[in-house]
C-alpha cells in the first residue's frame, strides 16, 4: 500500500486528457474531498482501520492466513512490520513517486494532498497490513503502481480480496464505480485501469506470471535504489526484510534515527 507505491510503467497517454491533467487545484481538491456519500466511506473506512490497529490480534491473524495460503513463509513481530514499513516508505515509495511525478511535471505536494483527501487511511497505514480490504482496493485503484503484486499479495488475506479488486477495476473501466470521481481527480493515466484489469486477471490465472519490478526513470540507474525497491516489491521480500531486523523496539527506534541509506546486506537476492 503504499503499500508499495511505485508507479506502474505507463503507456502512451489516450487521446481524451484526464481530469488530473487539466482541471486546476482547487478543482481538483473539491473533486477528491468529494460529497456527502464519499465523506461518509472515509469516516467508515477510518473506523475500521482505527478498529484493526486496537486489535493487538489482527497481525498475526493475517500472517497465519498467509501463510496457510502459501504466500508467505516468515511472520515478523508487529515492531519489526512497523520499522520495515518505515523503511518502506524513506528508502522506496517517495523517492520513486517523487520521481515519478516528477517525470510527469505534476507536483508530488499536490498529489499527496489529493490522495489523502479521496481516502486518508492509505497514507496512515504504509504496509497495508491493519487496512480493512476495500482500503487496499482503493489504494491499487487510486495509484499508478509499477508492479502491483504486493498489494495483490496482501490482498490473499480476505478469501475474496483478489477477486473483489478484479470486480472493483472492471467498474473502474466501465465507468460505474462508486468512487469514479475522486479517483479520477487523482489518476494521472487514462490506460491504468484497462492494465490493471489485464493485470489482475493474469494473476488469478496464475500467481506467478507477474512482470519483474521494474526501477522507475532515473532512479533505475542507482544500484541502492535497485536493491530496495526489489526487496519492498513484493509481500514475501517485505516480510523477510522485517523478519532480519532487531527484535527489541529501543534497537529499532535506535535504528531509524542512524540508518540513513538501504542496507544492501539486508537486500532481496538478485
């Protein structure tokens, strides 16, 4: 979720512009903050991640599904999640949205703001792992990621999560979606969601047709930035990743104050 956050390789722009390209700030903030019955899913959708992080036995409640399903094979403690999505964020999802967004000449400041108003527990809750499953939804639908495999992964937590987000996409491209004007305020390419559809259409016929990760623009050439983004890139590396950091909470803290680059040491195999 940020969950992993890195945009999905665009193709060439369609022909018909979209909103996030040619309707001005204040128009597109109205748009994302949207009316009454988008309000009314946020604050629902607050509660319930609100509920979750209350929930000292929701992690390893979705760790044990996981790994009864196969995806994974580690469970690192609820501290070690909490660092690693840290790390997550500092060392992956902004550098490569920055970029990113950069690449596309729209400013990253007014983009995070948009995100947060059409759905603001995606930006409180990095790894997705105490998001309730129509949050992680909307985060996969609300930005252009690169590879989206972890959130397809995390996803294999709700018996009907992949299933469901193919449903959701499928409206998306249809037109028909509840939140097709918030998302339009804030998707930058017209073609995502018809990828995304195709996306998540091979993955259900087979999990592991996934494309390789991919490094975005000019970041791709920095063999740190590589090494990071190809352990964050997928559920399994993630939690590896967490599983090899200290245990105690005073050694992590410790931790996020001296560590300031990717430790390659800790990096995903090549």
């Amino acid at each position: 979720m940020a969950m992993a956050a890195a945009p999905f390789a665009p193709d060439a722009l369609d022909d018909d512009v979209p909103l996030r390209l040619r309707a001005s700030a204040p128009r597109l903030i109205l748009t994302a903050l949207g009316g009454p019955r988008e309000l009314a899913g946020k604050l629902r959708r607050l509660g319930a991640t609100a509920a979750l992080y209350a929930n000292p036995r929701e992690i390893p409640a979705r760790l044990a599904r996981l790994r009864a399903r196969g995806v994974i094979d580690v469970a690192p403690t609820r501290a070690q999640l909490i660092f690693g999505g840290l790390d997550m964020v500092r060392w992956v999802i902004e550098p490569a949205a920055r970029d990113y967004y950069a690449h596309k000449g729209i400013s990253f400041g007014l983009h995070q703001l948009l995100r947060v108003l059409d759905d603001p527990v995606s930006m409180i809750d990095p790894t997705g792992f105490l998001s309730a499953r129509d949050t992680i939804i909307g985060h996969v639908m609300q930005v252009v990621h690169l590879n989206p495999i972890y959130d397809l992964q995390l996803l294999e937590v709700f018996d009907d999560g992949v299933a469901e987000l193919e449903r959701q996409v499928a409206q998306m491209v249809a037109g028909t979606h509840p939140r097709q004007r918030t998302i339009a305020a804030i998707i930058e390419d017209p073609g995502y969601h018809a990828r995304l559809l195709d996306y998540v259409r091979a993955y259900l016929a087979d999990p592991r047709a996934a494309p390789p990760v991919r490094a975005e623009q000019s970041l791709r050439a920095d063999p740190t930035f590589a090494a990071a983004e190809r352990t964050f890139a997928t559920l399994p590396g993630f939690l590896t990743y967490c599983g090899k950091l200290p245990a105690s909470p005073v050694a992590l803290a410790a931790r996020l104050l001296s560590v300031r680059t990717f430790p390659i040491a800790l990096a995903a195999p090549g």
